[in-house]
C-alpha cells in the first residue's frame, strides 16, 4: 500500500486527500448485516460530501440525511431525490424550507416548536405536504467528547417530552399540511459503548407507542448515527452486537428502522497525504514540520482527536517523541503532540490515518493556503 500512496503522492502532489470505496461497501455490509429486520440507511452527508462518493452511494440503495440547503443540493446534484432525504438541523431557514418542500423532501426532522410552525407556514403556502419526525433529545450523556454530545439536557439539539403537547397542538393547526411520521434522536459522535444506544431506545419507544395510540401514522422510528471508530487503535465498535442489542429493544416496535452513520461508514476509508518540510529541534522538543494543518484537519485542534501518523516507507530507527506541526501561524496548529515517530526527513511522505469523516469538509483556505486536493480510490 506505501507504494500506491507514494505513486499518487507524485501524481497528485500533496496534501491529499486519499479514499477507498471498497472499505466504505464493507463498512456498510457490516451495518446491514447487525441487523435482521430491514434497516434504511440515510448516511450523514456532513462527515464526507464529496461527489463520487456519494454518487457510488447511490448506487446502493443509500439515502442521505443533510443539515443545510447545501448538503441537499449536493446530494441531488449526486443523483439523489427529494424522496432520498432527512432534513436535520436546528436553524432550517426559510430558504431551505421551501427548497426542501419543492423537492418533495422525505422527513424533517424538527428540533423545536418554532421550527415546526415555520415548516407548517411555509407548507401551507405552497400547498405542500410536510413529512416530520420529532427528535427527541433523551438526556443520555453518551461520554464522549463534550463538543460533539448531542443528545444531553445541555445541548441545543432534540426536545425532551415535555415539549410534546405543544407539538401536536402546532400539528393539529397546521393539519393537513403537517404529518407526523416518525421519531428520531441522534445522542453524539465517535461513541464506541452500546449501553448509551440502549438507553436512548428505551426512553424513545414509549414515546413513539404514545403517538401512535393516538392515531398518528408513526411509520419511521430513527435511531441517529454516532457509532464510532477505533482512532487510537484500542477498542472497534462491536456493530453485531449493537444490532442484535438495537433488535431486541425494538422487537415490538412496529415501523421502519432508519439510522444516519457518517462516520462509521468512511471515518477508516481514509488518510491524507502531507510532505515533511522540515525537521526542527530545540533544547525541549523536536517538531517534524508538514505541509498540512489545522485548515485541512481540524479534529486534533478542535476535540485534540488523536489521528496515527505513519511513514508510507517502512521505517526502523526511532526519533523519539515528536510534535508534528503544520504551516499555520497559531499554536494550535498541531496534528500529535509528543508522538513517538520512525525517524523521517524533509521530502518524506507521512499517512495521517482514519480521515475519511470530518476532514476535508471541515478544511478552510486560511492564511490563504490551497485545500487539498481529494481522490477516490474503486
């Protein structure tokens, strides 16, 4: 493999944004394999968008779920319909509301009372009919890193129970232009315990069995995304036990299953590609000095997320602890800190590993350096 990436190292040049499709199709098998019943897959657009990859996506029988106005047009520009898509987010605007309406969106999945209104305004202006799932915020503390729990009493996603009755009130009003469809919750990212799956579930069914009692047509039950991926090497997500765990919750649960991974799914399918620069040394430390950074790869500034760092050639003599370090003026600009690292010189072409989700997407041209360039691999 280090001399496939060095090939396109030379061809493309770096930084470079390299991705497998193959471990994206496995990846997915292994999720729809966890699980017996039938599940409908709407990956998370936000962890990878680039085009051939949603496109191959496509292909098998995947939907999407979205949080913008652009992430749909992507997705229909990729050769997705309006039937394809989840609309997420808490600050749908206007805009996107009805751009979302006139592509005949599957769900929105409403995160608070004014946001439902808005869509019940806009779909009875238009003569629409809007599909929508309450998302429930369970107040499960899915331990993970603080910026990235979602379904928590201090976090600005879902509603707990208590704002359902005036839910259903803004749906009885704007009836028949809002239907009720389903419930959804998303608890976090990067979680690789089931027991805070388990628990969102069991909050959630009697909820949804709520609604139904009352005479909504509930078709969809959401279990989110979130499923992690084993960064530092330690501990892989157990997806067949989630699965069978995930069924014998939902045995009695008479709807579609749908789920939302995004990370699971392509987080492992990718490394990027940097050029050491330099190789600096001080009295206190040793910095090995890339061509990327903080603006390609935000997650080791932002959750200070662990990526491994490897040579493409197989190295032997050890350098000892080293900070690899980008091109931006900021101290944050740092991709592992203290990381013992093969010995490498100015030329030399590392693998930052496992940034297949929320790399590139994150990337910005700040102190107006190029984006790198990104590849799919079939």
């Amino acid at each position: 493999m280090g001399h496939g990436l060095s090939r396109l190292a030379q061809r493309y040049g770096t930084p470079l944004y390299v991705y497998s499709f193959e471990r994206v199709s496995q990846n997915l098998q292994a999720l729809r394999s966890a699980f017996s019943r039938p599940l409908r897959v709407h990956y998370a657009v936000k962890a990878n968008f680039h085009h051939g990859l949603l496109k191959k996506l496509k292909k098998l029988n995947v939907g999407v779920d979205v949080v913008s106005g652009g992430e749909i047009k992507r997705a229909l520009e990729c050769g997705f319909k309006g039937q394809d898509i989840i609309f997420s987010g808490v600050a749908k605007s206007e805009e996107e509301i009805k751009f979302s309406l006139r592509q005949g969106i599957h769900i929105f999945n409403v995160e608070s009372p004014q946001e439902l209104i808005r869509i019940g305004q806009i779909a009875r202006a238009l003569k629409k009919v809007a599909s929508v799932s309450f998302r429930l915020n369970p107040n499960v503390n899915p331990k993970t890193h603080p910026y990235i729990t979602t379904g928590f009493r201090e976090n600005k996603f879902g509603m707990d129970k208590s704002y359902f009755p005036e839910l259903l009130k803004i749906v009885r009003k704007y009836s028949p232009r809002l239907a009720l469809v389903g419930l959804d919750f998303h608890i976090g990212s990067q979680l690789l315990d089931i027991a805070p799956f388990e628990e969102a579930v069991r909050r959630a069914v009697p909820l949804f069995k709520d609604l139904q009692s009352l005479g909504y047509p509930m078709k969809h039950f959401d279990i989110g995304g979130g499923t992690g991926i084993p960064y530092e090497g330690k501990k892989s997500f157990n997806m067949a036990a989630y699965g069978r765990r995930m069924e014998a919750l939902l045995k009695d649960v008479d709807a579609e299953i749908l789920c939302e991974p995004g990370r699971y799914l392509v987080g492992d399918a990718g490394v990027l590609l940097t050029k050491v620069e330099y190789v600096k040394k001080n009295p206190y430390k040793t910095f090995v000095i890339v061509n990327t950074g903080m603006h390609h790869l935000m997650r080791p500034a932002l959750y200070q997320a662990f990526h491994k760092i490897l040579p493409i050639k197989e190295k032997y003599k050890n350098m000892g602890k080293v900070d690899v370090v980008g091109p931006i003026c900021e101290s944050s600009d740092w991709l592992a800190q203290k990381r013992p690292m093969p010995q490498v010189s100015p030329g030399e072409i590392l693998a930052i590993c496992d940034t297949g989700a929320y790399g590139y997407v994150m990337a910005s041209d700040y102190n107006l350096h190029d984006k790198p360039t990104e590849i799919l691999l079939d």
